[in-house]
C-alpha cells in the first residue's frame, strides 16, 4: 500500500510523516508533492493507493487536483481520497464528495482519525485486489470448462438474458455453436415430487441436483447439437439443434431409459417435456414457458410422464399468458409513466392473439374487456369525469364488430389513463416535495444530508434530487443555501441576536465562513447588512 501526501506546507507533510504510523498501518513510506501540479506528474508515473490533499492550496486546489485525477486519469478512478481543510464547511464536503473523495477531515488534524481511515482504505483496497484475483481465477476455470460455458449458455438462453445478435455471436464462438438460423427444440427434465425423503436435507438436495445432470448427459451422450444446462435444483433443460427426423427419434427413445435409471438409483420420478420446433433462436425463452406451463398441468393427472407439446396446448398457454402475464405487465409499465410502451406491449399481446387458431373475436373483446377492468380498478381516485370515461370505454368496446376497432378502443383507453396516472403523480410528487422542503426550512441548523433526508422519506437519495430539482427548479443544495441566508436576513433584523448566534441558528458551525458566504450571496457583510436593516 502506498499513500501520496499533497500540502503546500512542508511543516503539514512533515507532521504526518512523523506522526502517523505508516508502517503498522501496512503502507510503505508515502510519497509527497507540494502542489497539485507535482501530485499529477508523480500520480502519471507511479502506482498510488491513497491520496491525502490538502483543499486550500495556492495554484491548483485539493478539490481540482481531484477532479483532474477522475476527467484524465481513468485508472485512478478508484483512487481512495481524503481531503484535508481548515474549513467545516458542508459544500466543500459535498464537492469533494461528488468527485469521488471517501474522507474529509479537518485541521488540526488528529492522529487517531486519520490513521482510522487509512486502516479503512488498506481493508477496502485488498478486498478489491482479492476480487480481481478471484475474478482472474474464476475466468480462466470457466474457459477451460466446456460444461460450465455450455450449463451457462443453456440457462441464458431458456431465460432470455441472450438478447442480442452480438451476444449469440460470442456464444457462437465460444461453443462452436452452428452458423445461421437453427431448427430448435427444448426437451425439459423435471423432478415430480421435490427431494421425497428430506427436502430440508442440502446433502440430498445436491445428490438429486448432479444425479439428474449427469443422467442425462449420459443417456444424451453422442449426440451432437445438444447443449445441457441445470435450470433450477431440480429441473434441467436440453437444447436441441438442427437435428434430423432420425436424430430426433433416437433421441426421444432416451427419454424413457433416463427415467428408469433415476427411478432406481434415487427412487425420483421424473417428468420430460419435450416442446414444439421453432426456427428462431429468440423463441426458445417462449418454448420453455410454454412446456413448463404443459408439465405443471399435466403432472395434477400422474407423474413420469413424456409429454409433447401440440397446437392446442399452444393456444392454451397464450391464454393463460394473455391472463397472467401480459395484462399486469401493461398495467405496470402505464404505472411507471412508460405509456409508449404500454402500447407496443399490448400491440405485441394483441398480435399473439390473433395468432391463436382459431381466431375468436368474442375472445378479442373479453381480452379487452379484462385489460379496461383491471386498469379501473387500479385507478387510485376516480372523480366523476374519470368514471364518465370508463362508462364511455366500456360501451365503446362492447359496441365492436371487429379487432381493429377493438384494439382501436383499448390504445385510446391507454392513452386516457397515462394521462390521469400522470396527473395523479405528479400532484404526489408536488405534496412530497413540498413536505421536503419545509423539512429543511425547519432544520436548517442541523446540516440534514440528502441521504439522511431521503431515509426519512423512503425515496432513494437519486431519486429524491431528481424529483427535488424537477419540482422547485434548484438542487437540494442551493434551496437550502437559499434557505439559510434568508432565515440569516431575516434573523440580522434583530439586534439582540450576535452574528455568531445568527451563523449557528442557520447551520454554520464558524461565523467566518457564514460571513464569507453571506457577502457572496448578497454583496454585504452581516454587519453591513444589520446596519442598513436597523
């Protein structure tokens, strides 16, 4: 570890040279700069864990040393700081904070705690080399692992985090996978009843887990364009592609054999689910839903069982996914504000429906009907002219003679609610913010942090300034800065209250820097200002 001292007073450096223990604390002597430009040539060419710097110094501050390290130096990115000032001032921590600094201490400086944050910075400093080390180590296992890419691939894949043409082509890679468009299948292996003798047992959980895995890669060995992957502790999913009428047959008489062995040699029955073709590899996420859906039906009339999936089942499961998965999503994606793609969401939906054969209007319409009743059910306040609009809505779609006028009613219907959710949110929004700002006003001595702030109102310490500058058109910072010196006018109106008093009163723990900010801001002095005022 090795630490990088810059003050442009030498007594400063000498002092934490001699008085600080370097070498207990696990660092090699530090080095020193007595400016930021010096600190900049000694950062360029020599490896530096920690830096401690001074705010105030002549040329190039503390605080502009550290915001040039983090613009041209994107190594130094990790960089543990500590600032040193003469200053307790909370926009000097702020700024130095923003920048990246994990410390900020004053002057004098004292030993204790400042040799509590060094031992701080070693703890987090070798924890990070740890991780990268283990991150190296771990890299090169898996790329040596054949299985472990392949296990990793499988899962991806079922589970759609394979999400573009790039991605697919680094897999390619990798596993050698076939070039082009793929004639996929999926064949599911699923445990029927969960770990029988001791579900709570991790022994036996583990034993099941493998005892499936390496079932089925041995009774599946041979063939190629099979990618095996665990999707679960007791589900596995195969990946099949490209194969042939006659690779396929001998496969599926597997299936049988794989069951038998892991009826005898662990007592579990186990169920396969074997899924349509497709010729797109975006659909295999589909194809697993819509053969797990088939399987968790099929197992309430037996267990052990192969099933294929067929075109009424197909219909079936877009149902139930129409009704479990698509309605809700729209309803969530309106109530997070994204209307647009709340429409191309249900757009999407609509289009799965009239894929289903045959093609129902009666059913088109009840889908609609079903969306419109869910999304006036959610609505938090329905004044009279809300109601009026579902009213309206509802007739609407009852009176359609054909899906587009449908999907027509439905889009509009979206639209109307996008536009009621957002006013409702935004007057939320007004009342929190509101209830924020009279927050500071009334706390204005005890130096509140945004994080502190956002804590006290459950919001996340982002998104309350976000919300925060949106709403009043200024940071937290500059309300409050704005705050202060108004409550600071308005208390220098009474001459029994001293300066220094008035500097506590509105969160300045010196009456120096509440005087220096105070003539910043209004162009006079406390006093000057007293004086006019009185």
């Amino acid at each position: 570890m090795r630490a990088l001292i810059v003050d442009d007073e030498p007594m400063q450096i000498q002092g934490l040279l001699r008085h600080i223990g370097w070498k207990a604390l696990g660092y090699e002597e530090p080095l020193t700069a007595l400016s930021g430009e010096e600190a900049l040539t000694i950062l360029g060419e020599t490896p530096v864990d920690v830096l401690i710097a001074d705010v105030s110094m002549p040329g190039m501050t503390g605080i502009e040393l550290l915001a040039r390290c983090r613009a041209d130096y994107p190594l130094l990115q990790s960089l543990q700081t500590v600032m040193i000032s003469g200053y307790d001032e909370f926009e000097f921590v702020q700024e130095a904070i923003h920048l990246g600094a994990k410390a900020y201490v004053l002057k004098p400086i004292k030993t204790e705690e400042l040799e509590m944050k060094l031992a701080a910075f070693r703890e987090v400093v070798e924890k990070k080399k740890q991780i990268e080390q283990e991150t190296t180590v771990l890299r090169e296992k898996v790329t040596e692992s054949y299985e472990v890419l392949q296990e990793r691939f499988v899962k991806d894949m079922v589970e759609g985090w394979i999400h573009s043409d790039e991605l697919l082509e680094s897999w390619r890679r990798l596993l050698d996978l076939p070039n082009g468009e793929w004639q996929a299948t999926l064949f599911l292996f699923g445990y029927d009843r969960r770990f029988l003798d001791n579900p709570h047992d991790a022994k036996d959980r583990i034993l099941l887990s493998e005892g499936l895995l390496n079932c089925v890669k041995t009774g599946l060995s041979g063939f190629t364009g099979t990618y095996i992957g665990k999707t679960g502790a007791d589900e596995l999913a195969v990946i099949v592609l490209n194969a042939t009428p006659l690779v396929r047959a001998r496969l599926e008489k597997q299936l049988a054999f794989i069951q038998d062995i892991l009826r005898e040699q662990y007592k579990a029955s186990v169920s396969v689910g074997i899924s349509r073709e497709c010729l797109f590899w975006t659909e295999i996420p589909l194809l697993y839903k819509e053969v797990r859906h088939m399987m968790t039906g099929a197992r309430l009339a037996g267990y052990g069982q192969i099933l294929y999936f067929d075109r009424n089942l197909m219909n079936e499961y877009h149902d139930f996914r129409l009704r479990e998965e698509y309605i809700p999503e729209i309803v969530k994606l309106l109530d997070r504000g994204e209307s647009d793609k709340a429409s191309a969401y249900f757009n999407h939906a609509f289009e799965v429906l009239l894929a289903r054969e045959p093609v129902s209007f009666s059913y088109v319409q009840a889908f609609g009907m079903g969306l419109l009743s869910e999304l006036a059910r959610k609505l938090k306040r329905i004044h009279e002219k809300d109601t009026e609009l579902n009213i309206l809505m509802w007739q609407r779609l009852i009176d359609c003679t054909g899906v587009d006028e449908v999907r027509k009613v439905v889009l509009e219907y979206l639209a109307q609610y996008a536009k009621l959710n957002q006013r409702e949110q935004v007057a939320q929004q007004h009342n929190l913010i509101q209830r924020v700002a009279r927050q500071l006003e009334e706390h204005l001595h005890e130096n509140m942090t945004v994080k502190q702030l956002a804590e006290q109102f459950h919001l996340n310490h982002s998104y309350l300034s976000v919300l925060f500058k949106k709403e009043m058109g200024r940071t937290i910072s500059d309300f409050v800065q704005e705050a202060r010196m108004n409550k600071a006018k308005e208390l220098l109106r009474d001459p029994n209250i001293k300066v220094y008093e008035v500097a506590e009163q509105v969160g300045f723990q010196t009456a120096a820097y509440f005087a220096f900010l105070f003539k910043k801001t209004t162009g006079t002095t406390p006093q000057e200002f007293r004086d006019y005022h009185y």
